[in-house]
C-alpha cells in the first residue's frame, strides 16, 4: 500500500517540485514503507518548498518522536505552532514529549492551551 502511495508521489513530486504537501505525503509514505532515510529527506523538502507549512512540521516531529529523539521532537512541535497558532494537535504532542523529559509544568501549560484550542473547535 504504501509503497504504491511512494511511487505516485514520488511522479507527483518530479512534476511539481515546489509542492510541500506532496513532499509532506511521500514523506509519510516513505515511513510507512520503512525508508526513514528517504522519509527525512522528503520532510525537509516539504519545508524548503514551503517554511510555514505546520503540517510538515508536526509529522516531521511525530517522526522523531517514534525514534525517542525528544529534543529535536520538541523545536519542531513549537515550529508547527510559530507557523499555525492554532494547531491543536501540535500543543498536545508537545505536551507529551515535554512530560517525557520530567518537564511538568511546561507540559501542563501546552496541555491547557491543547484544550483551550480544542473547546473552541
């Protein structure tokens, strides 16, 4: 499944390579596939295309999540939010990744601001 998806977007992104979201979608599909090396690249060319894309920076952060590398997880959540102060999502997974490096009361404040954002939805 997803290395079909990887073929289609791989085309996509030769046909239009200024296209953040196909890049942020074969980036997506190379981790599913496995190819985590190619899945990097891809994300960072998501963010070349586009620096305010959030999207990007959010799955590029979950990306590193997995792999337990907290800090570099964290300054890509915050850069989610710099580009989209309103992504709800992107608050709680920091949140998250913040209380997994004993960081309480940070954690709480993104967690606050998570529900507040997700009340007002």
């Amino acid at each position: 499944k997803h290395l079909l998806a990887v073929e289609v977007l791989r085309k996509l992104v030769d046909l239009a390579p200024q296209d953040a979201e196909a890049w942020n979608s074969l980036a997506t599909s190379y981790e599913g596939s496995g190819l985590t090396g190619q899945a990097e690249e891809a994300y960072q060319r998501a963010l070349e295309a586009d620096p305010e894309y959030a999207r990007a920076y959010y799955n590029y952060a979950n990306f590193f999540a997995r792999r337990q590398q907290l800090a570099r997880s964290e300054a890509l959540y915050r850069q989610a939010i710099e580009a989209d102060p309103n992504f709800a999502v992107a608050y709680r997974n920091l949140a998250a990744v913040l209380q997994l490096q004993g960081r309480e009361a940070e954690s709480a404040e993104f967690m606050r601001k998570f529900k507040a954002l997700s009340a007002d939805q």
